[in-house]
C-alpha cells in the first residue's frame, strides 16, 4: 500500500450515505476507484490511490457532510493517511472515534458517524 492509497469501508445508512462521506474524502485524497452505487449493499468500499495535490484544508469542510442515518467508516492505509481521513471526516461529521489498530506499515481506525 503506497503512502497515500487509502481504503474505506462503510456500513449502515444507504449508498447515499456512502456516496456523501467519499466525497468528503475526495477533497483531501482526489477521486476514489469507483462511488458507491449498489443500493441494495449493506456494505460500501472504496479506494483511494492519490493525493490532492492543494491539500487537506479543501477537503469538505465543517458540517459539509449529510446523512441519512448513522454510518460505520473503517480507514485502512499509511498512519498518515488514516490520520488525514479521520480529520477530514471529523470536520465534516458529527464522528465518534471507535478505535484503531496498528500494524508494522499499516493503520487502521473506525469512526461512527452521527447524522
């Protein structure tokens, strides 16, 4: 996994819900392989293989995310990419941290967000 490829699971609410929080996300780490679509998944994933290049402060900002119902996000990556997401999500969000694990390369963290 690069520095800045990034992976995110997410659970609860519809594909709308998944489809807001990754576009939060593009922002800070630019378009995902693919938006969710499947409506009728319980759950969402998406990688990112890039980085903006004007930075962490475009990415949504406070508030900016709208949702339908709470949604589990699980960030997967470098320690500093999951620590970009989580910032990114925490300022766009109402989040609760749930966690996170470490690995030797690896990190990963688990945020509930709150509509």
């Amino acid at each position: 996994m690069s520095g800045t490829q990034l992976t995110v699971t997410l659970s609860g609410g519809g594909a709308d819900d998944a489809r807001a929080v990754v576009r939060v996300l593009e922002g800070t780490f630019g378009a995902p392989d693919e938006l969710p679509a499947d409506e009728n998944a319980t759950v969402h994933t998406a990688t990112f293989d890039g980085e903006r290049q004007t930075g962490p402060a475009d990415g949504g900002g406070e508030g900016s995310g709208r949702l339908s119902a709470p949604v589990t996000v699980t960030v997967q990556g470098s320690p500093q990419a999951v620590q970009r997401a989580s910032d990114t999500l925490t300022r766009a969000f109402t989040a609760r941290d749930d966690g996170a694990a470490s690995g030797d390369q690896e990190q990963e963290r688990e945020l509930l967000l709150e509509p």
